[in-house]
C-alpha cells in the first residue's frame, strides 16, 4: 500500500480502450499535469474489439491485445469497469511482474490518515474523507463521496455520484452502482452489487444484487 499521493508516472499503458480507459486516461493525463510531468503515455491494450478512430482522436495508438504487455517496458493503469474483469487482466499483468500505479484526479480530495492501494484510480471531484483504507485497484468515480473510516476492499468500484456514508465496509470486487446511497456502518459483502439510485440501509450478503429505495435482494449470483 502507499500514501494517496502522486509519485512520478513514468511510460504508463492502459489495459482496456473502451469508455472507461479513455475516462482513465484524462484522470492520469490531468495527474501528470498538476504534476508538472511529461505526458508519457504510450496506448492502449484490448484484447476486445477497438475502434482506432476514437482513440486516434486521443492521439494514442492501439498497441495490441493485453499480452503485449509482456514485452513493454511500462507500468500499467487498468481501464475497465467490471471488478471481475478488472482483478482477472490485473492478476495476468502480476504474474508478468509488471507494476501498476494509483492515480488520484487533481480535483479529488483525500483525507488524512488515508491508505490507497497500488493500481487504485480515483476520478475528478471524488471526495474521501478520513482514515480511510482503499484496496487494490479500486475505481472511484467521478462525484463521488467515501465517509470517515470507511473499508474499501480490492477491486471495489463506485460509479459516478454514489455516496459511501461513514464506517462503511465494501468487499472485494463489490460494484455501487451511479448514485446509490450507503448508510452508515453498513457492510456490504465481496461480488455483491448495489443497483444504480439505490438507497442500501442493512448490510448486503455476498454476491447479492439489491436494487431500489430502500434497496432489497433482486438475485444472488453466488
């Protein structure tokens, strides 16, 4: 783990060139520039369809599928939104011995006494407040609000204005969806997912999925 703060980025890859890699890459591009740092940057890898018109636009090359990462002398910034996906292309890029790097938006803010995990990307305007744990490779959104004392567990992913109350835990790989509201002292377990604009009151299981104010049990995936 390491300190939220900005260490030197020094040629970064994006795994993945859909929205959520192309999101990524304004969050290490304003990073780099609050900075003072070269943009250094060097593409993206999918092993999904890419459109290289879009990316072209960004003025970024389409490097090939996620292996190539192999033979690249870079680290890698993860840009895929499912948690699932996200820690599968994360473990291949560890078994390579490839670092990673977390990435904090100049406009977020962090409270003291916060841990961010290696590879952890947290988008503009998000707000974390005090002591806090983010795990590895956990994405937060834009707009969106982490409460004091609150538990971040690996891979968990807060999409655009949820707000996490304060002492909050979320599990591995959980996925909050846009502007859902956790109440203060909930858990929620590993794999479950909170459905977007839901209001979530008790804890949640593992791999359920709650939808809905106040948020009930729709399925269970586990």
């Amino acid at each position: 783990m390491q300190a939220a703060t900005c260490e030197r980025l020094v040629k970064i890859v994006i795994l993945g060139a859909g929205g959520h890699g192309r999101e990524a890459l304004d969050t290490i591009r304003a990073a780099l520039a609050a900075a003072a740092e070269p943009d250094e940057v060097l593409g993206f890898l999918d092993d999904q369809e890419v459109s290289l018109e879009t990316i072209g636009r960004l003025g970024l090359p389409y490097l090939g599928p996620v292996v190539a990462l192999k033979d690249l002398d870079a680290r890698f910034v993860i840009g895929i939104g499912l948690p699932r996906t996200r820690r599968r292309v994360d473990e291949l890029a560890m078994s390579w011995e490839k670092a990673t790097r977390s990435i904090v938006h100049p406009s977020a803010t962090i409270g003291t006494d916060v841990v961010v995990g290696e590879g952890a990307l947290i988008a503009a305007g998000a707000r974390v407040s005090t002591h806090c744990w983010i795990g590895r490779q956990v994405y937060i959104g834009p707009n969106v609000t982490v409460g004091h004392d609150c538990v971040l567990e690996n891979y968990a992913t807060l999409l655009p204005g949820a707000n996490v109350s304060g002492n909050v835990r979320l599990g591995a790989e959980t996925l909050i969806g846009a502007g859902a509201t956790i109440r203060q002292g909930v858990a929620i377990g590993d794999a479950a997912t909170v459905g977007m604009g839901a209001a979530v009151l008790n804890d949640v299981d593992a791999a359920s999925v709650v939808v809905g104010v106040p948020a009930r049990v729709q399925r269970r995936d586990g």
